[in-house]
C-alpha cells in the first residue's frame, strides 16, 4: 500500500508498441502517397488502434476498480490534457500562420491573386455553414450532458452524449461528400496544400474527440462515471469544445475570408 497520493505506473508495453504503430503510420503514409503498396499504413493504423484500446483499458482499470486515481493523481491527469490541448493551438496556429501569409501576399507563381488562377473554391454558404451549425450544436449538447452529469440525471446525460456523438459523425461525413464534390486536390498549388492541410487535421480532430466521447459513453452506460467521478469525459469535453473554436477560425478565415 502507498503512503503518497500518487501514482507510479506500472511497467507496461504500450509507449513502445505505440511508437511502432506511429512510425509504421507516418512511414506507410509516405509509402503510400507514393503510390506504393499500402499495407504498412494499414499495419500501422492496426497497431496504433489496439495499442490505443487496451492502454485505455488499463487506465479505466486503474481509476474505476483500483481507486489509484486520488485527488492529486485526477488534477495532474487535467493538466495533462490541458497541456496538450496547447501544444494543439500551436500546431494549427502554424497551420492557420502558413494560410495569412499566403492569403495576404499571393506570389508570381500563382498568378498574385487568392486564390489562385483556375481555382473555384467552394461556396462558404453550403457545406461549411452547415457543419458550422452542425459543431457549435454539438458543443451545446455535451455541455447539457456535462451540466446532467453532475445533477445525477443520467438519462439526459445520454441523451446529450448520444446527440453529439451523432452530430459529430455527420460532421465527417458531409466533409467527406464536400471533398469528394470540390474541383481542386491537395497538389493545386499552395492553396489547395493549406486547404487540405488544415481542414483535415481538424476533421482528424474531430474524428478522435468523436472516439473519445464514444468512449466516455460506454462507460456511462458501465455505471463507472458519477457526479464526482468523471475526469474521462470532463476532459473529452474540453477536447471537443477546444476542436469547435478551431472550426469557428477555420470557416471565418479558410472557407468565408479566403473564398
């Protein structure tokens, strides 16, 4: 028994079967962009998905039947995360920096106009309005969910979970059919390289925040969250809501400012 209130982790192999999973993903992307054989990217993917299930499995484990999650254990676990969401706003801010300094000062190379010659980008008053509509009701119905968990009504709290995990499978999929309908591809010229760039990592975001809270989810469903005992979804709410003020930035600058 520990006479602390931390938590030293035990040894375990998924750090290292997660970082096999990542190399074998950015190494398979590359191999596939190239038109070479995909199995390694599927490989990865493979990994990094089973690695992913089972550490989870442990640190549900940890919390909900072992009790090593205390007080101080919970709070550095929400620093944690807060410290990743930042290092996430400085990745799209490069994101976001590499778009306004093209936008602002467009070179020879692509006619020094935005966009660029021969580039019809798509209509900001269609399926970007929608999925923006589709995000900001998402973040209204997790809040719910979040202010029915901790006054015990659970039942609504599924159904605000339920709502926004639909909502978010909707949002990927119209992005998808807005891909799929749009006339330029990732290799036309600098526009479509930060149009991809960006609206991907975050429809990537929003596919993983969706994963969470599916999560969090399941486990309501287990009895294992309460009013005082629900860290795992407290923290996929930030995630989703910090992925919803990235969209909001996205549309006004990328689909409405940049069109």
């Amino acid at each position: 028994m520990n006479n602390h209130p931390f938590h030293l982790v035990d040894k375990r192999p998924w750090p290292i079967t997660g970082s096999i999973g990542a190399i074998s993903l950015t190494s398979g992307t590359i191999l596939w962009f190239q038109k070479i054989n995909p199995i390694l990217i599927i490989t990865g993917t493979i990994i990094i998905l089973l690695t992913i299930i089972q550490w989870w499995r442990d640190i549900i484990r940890e919390a909900t039947f072992q009790g090593i999650h205390t007080n101080k254990v919970t709070k550095r676990i929400k620093i944690g995360i807060i410290i990743f969401i930042l290092s996430e706003v400085i990745l799209f801010s490069s994101l976001f920096w590499t778009f306004f300094h093209r936008r602002l000062s467009p070179n020879i190379e692509i006619g020094i106009q935005w966009p660029p010659i021969n580039i019809k980008p798509i209509n900001p008053i269609n399926i970007p309005i929608l999925n923006t509509i589709i995000l900001l009701s998402s973040g209204i119905s997790l809040t719910w969910a979040h202010n029915a968990i901790l006054n015990k009504n659970f039942s609504q709290t599924i159904q605000g979970i339920y709502i926004t995990i639909i909502l978010g499978i909707y949002f990927s999929i119209l992005q998808i059919i807005e891909y799929y309908e749009l006339n330029f591809s990732i290799a036309d010229s600098i526009y479509g390289s930060t149009f991809f760039l960006t609206t991907g990592f975050h429809g990537i975001h929003v596919i993983i925040g969706t994963i969470f809270i599916i999560s969090s989810t399941i486990r309501i469903n287990n009895l294992q969250i309460s009013n005082i005992h629900h860290v795992g979804y407290e923290t996929s709410a930030w995630y989703w809501h910090f992925v919803d003020i990235v969209w909001l930035f996205l549309y006004l600058s990328i689909y409405w400012w940049g069109s």
